[in-house]
C-alpha cells in the first residue's frame, strides 16, 4: 500500500539515511580535497600575524564595506533577510530542534511557532527577489549558470514545503510533511556538490584571505 | 626555440592551484558584489568586467581537475572545455581589464581574494601565449636590456650627472659594505629624476650611506605584471645578487606600486629563500626617520593636497599610516579622499595595464573613477607615492583638462628638509 | 441480538419508541448526526423522516485477527444512548462474539442473512486479513480470506472499524508475521468505508450507519476511504491546545510546568499534526475527555502504520533512523575518501610542479 504515511515513513527513514550519508561524505570529500592541496612556505618577511588576521576576516567579513553596500543595497539586503530568515527557520523552529536534538544530541531554546511563520514567508518573498534580481541584473545574469539556479531552487523548496507544511495547505499532512523533508534531503545531497559549499568553505575562504593581507600589515 | 603552447597554459593552471585558491572558487555563489568594487566594471557598466568572471578559465581547471563532481561531469562529458578560443577571449579581461589592484579582494562576501587568483591565473595566460604585446615586449626589454622602459646603465648615469649638477651631491654608485642600496623604476629616471635628488638630500641630511648599483637599479618586474613567475624570478634575483655582493643591510624600494610587490612580497618565494638583507618602502624608511627625530623638516605647503593610495603599496603592500605622517609633517591642508587608504580606487594603469597599448582607451575610460574622486576635494595638488601612478594620473588628467599637479611624497618631503642647502 | 429476519418490517422510529426514548430525543440525535457529518442544522429534520422511515438494515460483522476493542468500544458505553440504540436497531444477524448461536449454527445464520437480504447487507469487517496462511486466523474451518470474499460477494457495502479493518493496524505492523492485509486490499468491487482508530470512536461507526440508513448511500470519503465528516481535519487542527503550539509554548516532560498549564505535547511526542480523527470534537466515554485533554500526546492510531511511525514518545519531526548511531563510520568513511580525493589532488598538483618548463622571453608567443 502506497500512501502519504508509506512516504513519509521512506523519508523519515532510508531517505534521511541515504541523505545524512551522501552530506555527511560529501562534505568531508570537499573539505579535505581543497584543505590538502595546501599552500607553498611563504619567505617574505611577515609584517603581521596570519591566525589572528585571518579569524578579524573571517567576522569583519559578515558586514558589507561601505561603499559596496552603498553601490549594491539590494544583494546586501536581500542576502541578509534571507539568510538570517533561513537560518531562523532551520534552527529556531521547534520540530527542527527536536529533530537535531535527535541526530546530534545538541538542544537549545526555540521561538513562537508563528513568528517562524513570519519569518518564513518573509523568507521565501525574498528569495524569489532575489532569484528575479539574478535573471534581470546583468552582472549576476552573466554569472550565473544551472548550478546557481539549481542551488537557488533547493534552497527555496524546503523554505516553501516548510511554509505549506506548518499551513496545511495540501492534504493530508503526512505527505506535504513527507514533501518538506524530502526536499531537505534534496538539498543535503546537491549540497556538497555545488556552490552551496560556500556555507562551509567560506570560513576557509575568509580566513585565507585574511592571514594573507594580515601577512602584509593590511586588515581585509 | 620554445614556444608557448595551450598545453603549458593548462599546466600552469594546474601548477598554480593551492589550497586558498580551491577555497575560494568553492565559495564564489556569483553575487556579483565584486564588480560593483571594481573601477573596470563600474566605469564601463560592461559586466564581463566583473572580476570573478575574469577567472573563468581558471574556475574550469580548478572545477574539471580538482573537484571530485567536476570529475565526474568531465567523464560525462558535461563540462566546457579550456582552450585556446577561450583564452584568447579572455585575454583581454585578465590584462587590459585588470589592474590587480586588489580592490574587489576587499568586499567579497565570502571573502575570495580575487585579485590573487588573477595574478595566479596569468602564469596559465602567459604560458599559453596569451598576453599582450606591449607586456611581453616590456618583459622582453626588462630581461635583455635590464629594464622595460629600455633604460640602461649609460642613461642613469646620464642622469646621475644632472641630478649631481642640480643638488651638487654625490649618488654613490656600487659602494660596497653601505647599509642602504636603492632601486629605482625606469619611470623615475626618465620622467620623475626629482626623485633621486630627493633622496639624495635626505640622506645626506640624515647621515645615512647608501648607494645605487649598476648592475641592478631598476626595480620595476615585468614578469610579475605579465604573470611569469619565471621571468619575475630572473628580475628579482639580480636584485638579490647585487644586494648580497655589495653586502647592504636593506634595500630601498621605490616610489613605484608593483616594485614594491615584487621585491617585498614575492622575491623571496620566487627565489625560494629568504634573503640576507630588509627590503624596505621609501615612505617605511622615512617614516621611521620621522618618527625618531632624524628626518626634520620646516615649513608647510599651503596648498590644499590629497594622497592617492598606490594599490601595491597601501591596499596589498601594508604601508598605510606611514603616508598620512609624512604628508602631516609638510602639508597644512591635507584631505582625504572619500575611498581611501586600503579602500581607495586604482588609478587605471597598475598591473601592467600601463604597458598595454591597446588598453590605452579603455584606461581613459576608467580613470573617471579617480576623476570623480578628486573632483569631490575641489584640491590644489595631488600626491602620490608610486611614478607609474604619477604618470597615469597626468594623462588622465590631462586628457579630462583638470589642472592638479601630480607630486611624489619623497620629493615633498625633501622640499622641506631642514638646512637643505636648497632652501638656505 | 435481533434473529434472522425478525422485525424487518419495523421502521426505525417504531423501534426506538419501543425502547422507550422521546420523539424529542431522537431529534436530537438526529441533530447531532448532522452536525457530526458536517451536513446544515436544517437537514436534521430531513434526516428525522428517512430514518423514521428506514427499514432496518441487515448487518454481517466480520472478526478477523482483532482484538475485540473495537466492538467493546461501541458496546460499552457506560448509559445506553441512541449510538447505542442504532447500534440494537440494525439487524445485527452476525457477530461471532455477541450472538449466542455458535459453531454451525452461527455460520447457518450468516448464510441465511447473506441470502434473504442478497445486495442490500452490510459488512462490517474488525481486524485484518492475514494471507501469509489461511491457518493464521479461520472461523469454523473458513478461513478469513475466503469467509470476507464470500460475504462481501451479496452485500451492499463494506465498513472496515478499526485501523486493523482499514488499514492492517497492529498485526500489519513490521515485520508482519501473518502477511496482514486491509480490507480495502482485498474488496475490490465494493464500496468500503474506512473508520480507523485503535479503536474508533462510536459515533462515528453509528454515523455512517446513520448516513447509510438517511440517505441509502455511502458518505463522502478521503483519499484514505474515511469520511469526510469525521477524518477531514486532523487532531491537530481542532486541538484546544493549538495556540500554545503557535506561541512556542510546549510540555517537555509529563510533568513539567508545561505540562500542568496545559501546553503542547508535540515535543512529547503527539501525533496530532498527522492524525485524522474527532476525537478532539467528538470525545471519548461520552464526551469526558480524550488522549490530548487528558495529558498524553496523540498517538495518531486512525493513521496507516502508525505502530511503525517512530516511537510514541518522538516528537514527529525526528527521523525514523538509527543512523545518527553510525555516524562516527560515516564520518570516518568521509574523512578517508576525502583524504583519496585529497591525494589525488596533491599528486596532479605535484606532477605539474615538477612537469615545470620555465618561461622565457624566448617562448612568450604561439608560432604561427
């Protein structure tokens, strides 16, 4: 029998299983074949430290410069909201504590299911701002690729089931339910795999950057 | 006789690819934050000018060759190669429309240092045969005649004799065991010689010994601005030779951007070792001068003055604050730009866009930026600290019909030496 | 227990004033059952006179591997009421654990109802159907399978009560010894009402009796076979403690501070969100109180699987899986593939070092 329960049950299941697995693998594959690759002594006399430079980067990184801010407001802004809204979602949501309380044994307090809620659709009215700002601006029209919009749509679904989900907007709950998790387990697997590598690669990235103009006497 | 081949720029690709470089085109989510830090891109409002999309080629290799997906995509025949179609369509963005000033470095989110991967990603460029004529010619020069301008020795010392004539001091000329040797750019000799005088007065006022040498005065590196590790090594080591044969403690690097990049940051790596001696920035040494009471100076200029920050020297150099006390001790009106100090804007010409011919255009075109900037000081003078800027910035001027002299910091700084026989 | 046949004459309201209840009473009953199938208030008198008028119907009840609770659920009301009256009305000519008859004279019975009221009776089926071996369960040598297609050959309509009936309940759940199977596995070519619940609530049995009698048709069902009316919203929607789930505030043990105020159970495990049932309207011992209201999350028993759907006391977001536990092999699997990857890398990156041909002046162009 095939049902909305057998589904969710599958993604509840052997599909978190095969998930957790290929982001858990994937993750580490990516992380090690850029950290191994290393980096040639540097001879030149230091001005300044790296460590402490690169971790200044690494935080600094977080506010936009000034100028740029003031020549690109709109990636700025909508890169914070969203970002700051899908972090919210993810880890200040109840169900979604429970669930990581389960996986990794780590709990904190969460916030009103409906303020989520807000968040949420403040969320998704963002990144579809965002996804039309990456079709009509012509440097990001340029730059962009399948991998981007691909990465943009995994994103935006879990966003958008959760949404559908918590409102119960399709019927029966169990497969919309089912719907929002498979599409979580969409995006851990595309995850390692494209630029959605970024969420952990920045701190290598920003780091990197930092201990090099640190190096030289310069805050980046 | 060798040549370049598509094969040694894909090598070169592979060659340059390190750990940083993976991290940062693993993090790039094309925001396109960096174009709006870019001069190239704002001026013109092309977006290929974007400086990440400059890396094209190089995110290829760095994809195709060193990610395990890009693997897989490549034996699926999902990738787009890297050949010669793409690079010589890209040529044009990696040098005429890239100064390496470093500025989108700056404000990437992710913190990519893009002007990094490009000074990387030239080495595959050059090696394929891909950069413009004016750069190789100027390496050409740089290599067989000792400097890319074609100056040799016979020509300084013409110079040295008037500046001797000029200051009645003496330039010591391969002076073996002096704590100081000095380098100069070809800018310096042929257009800018106030700056060897310069020098000269402040270290006699000072007391210090230095000298210059004949065998390796020139400090410009064209094998750096072309993006040839090779040939930048080759450059730098007859800096390195002469320096340890004539036994100095430091040598002064110049009123010149990429100099200073060359021989700072990258000599000793392109040599593999450390070296004997400091390598030190003219504004560094009087500086210091200043800061311990050696360096004194009289008077001020009334004229209403702003710095332009030489990219190589403040943004990816570190010499930041030593301008700001200079330029204090003589200057009654200095004002900042509105981007400034490691924020500042490149003057068009840096990276060897300066030795592009065909770029001159597209240079105009950028120099807006710093155009802009000035015209927001409403100011009387311009200094600077590096003769390729110096030199970029009077065209641009002159080109847009502003009327700003363009002065270097060491010669301001020497215009008001205390008992300078100058100004007795 | 009504035998075969008798009082088929007799209209459902001569019946009831028989059994002593009111003209007013059996309004109000009839009030309720429209209310309860979500029908307008001004149908009730509509439905007053078609079961005034209904004949009795002959029902067949079905017990295959159960465990009686469904029947003890309907039959066990603590004062007769008139579920419970409707319950008496139908002509019940089968139900292996109330009639006195037994062996073959049960079985004779069955036949004989099977036969005098061929396309009209109503099969109520409780429990599952194994199929795994006809041995696992049979009835005076029938077994299940064969008793269930040969009943539901003549009838009218098929109601599986119970989650097993409906959807394999208990004995379906893994590994399924017997090889479990739902009735709506089994009856193809019939009309089959699911009223799940472990067990389910009276009213809802007697309301589509009711139904059935009021309109002589099925009522509409969800995409489960469950009545609209009674499954069409789920526990979650209708709980009285739904605000606290909207404001974040949530029981985290059985007798915190949340749990005495009356918070939500979701952390404790409460299957509201995914259960379709009336319990939270309809109640349960007479309308007393139900799982929720007494403190202990739902259990989502009127849902498939839901022996298997984690554990009762998990909350519903969290996975189904007991890879968390292998995480460190996980982990290690990635840390050793990626250092592979991580070689491979190295050693191509190596092989262009020393693959190094320097550039000279002489070769910074193509030949042509």
């Amino acid at each position: 029998m095939s049902t909305p329960v057998d589904f969710l049950l599958w993604v509840r299941g052997p599909g978190f299983d095969i998930a957790l697995v290929v982001f858990i693998i994937g993750i580490l594959i990516r992380l090690l074949e850029v950290l191994i690759l290393g980096r040639k002594p540097d001879y030149a006399e230091p001005r300044g430290g790296e460590l402490g430079a690169g971790l200044r980067t690494l935080l600094t990184r977080t506010l936009p410069e000034p100028g740029t801010f003031k020549r690109s407001p709109f990636t700025v802004v909508g890169g914070y909201i969203w970002h700051i809204g899908f972090f919210i979602s993810l880890f200040l949501f109840v169900p979604h504590i429970e669930l990581i309380d389960a996986t990794i044994g780590l709990s904190w307090p969460g916030i009103a299911s409906n303020l989520v809620d807000a968040v949420a659709a403040v969320t998704l009215v963002t990144l579809v701002a965002m996804l039309f700002s990456r079709l009509t601006h012509p440097v990001k029209r340029l730059l962009s690729g399948p991998e981007d919009y691909l990465s943009w749509l995994v994103t935006f679904l879990p966003v958008m089931t959760g949404y559908l989900a918590y409102h119960r907007m399709i019927d029966p709950y169990p497969l919309v339910l089912g719907l929002h998790i498979l599409s979580v387990e969409i995006l851990m697997v595309v995850f390692p795999f494209t630029k959605l590598m970024h969420a952990f690669t920045f701190i290598i990235a920003r780091w990197y950057n930092g201990a090099m103009a640190g190096r030289r006497g310069v805050q980046s | 006789m060798s040549e370049a081949t598509l094969e040694r720029g894909l090598k070169a690709f592979r060659e340059q690819m390190n750990a940083p470089i993976a991290s940062f085109f693993s993090s790039c989510v094309n925001c396109g934050m960096c174009a709006e830090a870019c001069l190239f891109y704002t001026e013109t409002g092309d977006p290929k000018y974007t400086p990440i999309n400059k890396l094209e080629p190089f995110r290829r290799i760095w994809e195709q060759e060193y990610t395990l997906w890009g693997r897989v995509k490549s034996w699926l025949g999902l990738s787009q190669p890297v050949d010669d179609e793409l690079l010589e369509a890209w040529e044009p963005l990696v040098y005429d429309g890239c100064t390496l000033c470093g500025r989108c470095s700056m404000v990437c989110p992710v913190g990519n240092d893009i002007s990094y991967m490009i000074r990387c990603a030239r080495e595959g460029f050059v090696a394929a045969g891909y950069a413009p004529d004016g750069m190789k010619n100027a390496s050409r020069r740089a290599v067989t005649i000792g400097s890319p301008m074609g100056v040799k020795f016979p020509a300084l010392a013409a110079q040295i004799k008037h500046v001797e004539a000029d200051t009645g001091l003496t330039i010591p000329v391969d002076v073996e065991g002096v704590d100081y040797m000095a380098l100069l750019s070809s800018m310096e000799i042929m257009n800018f010689p106030e700056y060897m005088a310069a020098l000269a007065r402040i270290f006699k006022q000072v007391g210090i010994t230095w000298t210059l040498c004949s065998e390796a005065f020139e400090a410009t590196n064209s094998g750096i601005q072309i993006g040839s590790s090779d040939i930048a090594k080759e450059l730098v080591n007859r800096i390195v030779v002469a320096a340890e044969r004539l036994k100095v403690k430091y040598v002064i690097s110049p009123e010149c951007g990429h100099a200073y990049t060359a021989i700072r940051w990258e000599g000793p790596n392109l040599i593999g070792r450390p070296y004997n001696f400091k390598v030190v920035h003219i504004l560094e040494l009087l500086e210091e001068l200043r800061s311990s009471g050696r360096l004194k100076t009289e008077g001020y200029e009334d004229a209403r003055l702003t710095f332009h920050d030489p990219c190589q020297i403040v943004r990816k150099g570190g010499v930041l604050e030593q301008p700001r006390h200079l330029l204090n001790m003589v200057a009654s009106d200095f004002v900042e730009m509105n981007d400034h100090r490691e924020m500042n804007w490149c003057c068009g010409g840096g990276g060897g866009v300066s030795a592009i011919e065909r770029a001159e255009a597209l240079r105009l075109k950028v120099f807006k930026r710093k155009k802009s900037q000035l015209e927001e000081l409403n100011v009387d003078t311009l200094v600077t600290a590096c003769a390729n800027c110096r030199l970029i910035i009077e065209e641009g001027l002159e080109e847009y019909r502003m009327e700003i002299p363009v002065v270097g910091l060491t010669e301001m700084i020497a215009e008001h030496l205390v008992g300078d026989e100058k100004n007795e | 227990m009504a035998e075969t046949g008798k009082g088929m004459g007799k209209t459902l309201a001569q019946s009831l004033r028989e059994s002593g209840v009111s003209r007013r009473g059996f309004l109000k009953f009839c009030t309720a059952t429209a209310s309860m199938m979500a029908l307008p208030p001004s149908m009730a008198p509509a439905i007053a006179q078609a079961l005034g008028k209904a004949k009795r119907p002959s029902v067949i009840w079905l017990s295959f591997q159960e465990c009686t609770g469904c029947t003890e659920s309907l039959t066990r009301s603590h004062s007769p009421t008139v579920e419970n009256l409707i319950f008496d009305y139908i002509s019940l000519d089968y139900h292996h654990t109330l009639q006195v008859a037994a062996g073959e004279g049960a079985e004779a019975a069955r036949e004989a109802a099977m036969r005098e009221n061929k396309g009209q009776y109503i099969v109520v089926v409780d429990g599952s159907i194994p199929l795994g071996n006809p041995g696992y369960s049979a009835i005076a040598g029938i077994s299940n399978l064969q008793m269930l297609e040969e009943t539901v050959a003549g009838a009218a309509a098929v109601v599986a009560v119970g989650t097993c009936a409906a959807f394999g309940g208990l004995p379906h759940a893994k590994p399924n010894p017997t090889g479990a199977v739902s009735v709506s596995e089994i009856v193809k070519d019939k009309p089959v009402v699911n009223v799940s619940g472990c067990p389910p609530i009276p009213t809802v049995i007697t309301g589509v009796l009711a139904h059935f009698l009021t309109f002589g048709s099925l009522p509409e069902l969800d995409a489960l076979g469950r009545p609209m009316a009674f499954f069409g919203k789920s526990i979650h929607d209708r709980c009285y403690r739904r605000p606290f789930y909207d404001k974040g505030l949530y029981a985290e043990t059985f007798d915190d501070e949340g749990a005495r105020k009356g918070w939500c159970l979701y952390r404790l495990g409460c299957k509201g969100p995914m259960a379709y049932n009336a319990c939270a309207t309809a109640k349960w011992n007479r309308g007393t109180s139900w799982p929720v209201e007494s403190g202990h999350g739902c259990l989502g028993c009127s849902e498939p699987d839901f022996w298997d759907a984690g554990g009762f006391y998990n909350a519903l977001s969290i996975p189904d899986s007991d890879i968390t536990r292998q995480a460190v092999y996980v982990a290690g699997a990635g840390v050793a593939l990626g250092a592979v990857a991580g070689a491979v890398n190295r050693s191509k990156q190596a092989r262009a070092r020393e693959e190094h041909e320097p550039v000279t002046i002489d070769d910074l162009d193509k030949r042509p």
